[in-house]
C-alpha cells in the first residue's frame, strides 16, 4: 500500500495530494480520475463549491496522467490489493 502523508485540512479531515490519490493501492483507477477530475473542477471553479483546493491545475493534470500511464503499462486496472473487482 502507498504511504500516505498526515496532512490535515483545516477541518481536521485528512488530505491528500494529487499524486498521493494517483497512487492510492485502495482506489481503482476510475475512482482515482473521478476524485482528481473532481479536484481539478473545483480549482477551477466549475463546480457550485468552488473553494480553493490548494493544488495548481498542472499538479493535479500531473496525477491524472501518472493514473493513465500506470493503467496503460498493465498495472492492475484495479489496485485494490491486487485484485479484480465486478
């Protein structure tokens, strides 16, 4: 499983980075674009949130591509320890 760093949000919620959900072992692949393009919407300001997430758009379209590349070189298209889920 992919270390995760202990940052927290100023609710007290644990955060991570783009690349820390890009190489999260608990998401598959499609949950990992979901939350980075879900990022990347709200640091945009698309969504009706629009709170600033904290991360530039280039770190986030960083992740989202890394999430592709693993997906492309036959890593697991899903990560979740390895196995296939339904």
């Amino acid at each position: 499983m992919t270390e995760m760093s202990e940052s927290a949000g100023k609710d007290g919620a644990q955060t991570f980075t783009p690349m820390e959900i890009a190489r999260n072992d608990l998401f598959t692949v499609k949950e990992k674009l979901e939350l980075l393009h879900q990022l990347k919407a709200q640091g945009t300001g698309i969504t009706e949130i629009g709170a600033p997430v904290g991360f530039s758009p280039e770190e986030i379209e960083a992740a989202i591509e890394d999430v592709r590349l693993s997906a492309q070189v036959g890593e697991s298209p899903f990560t979740h320890q390895g196995e296939n889920r339904p």
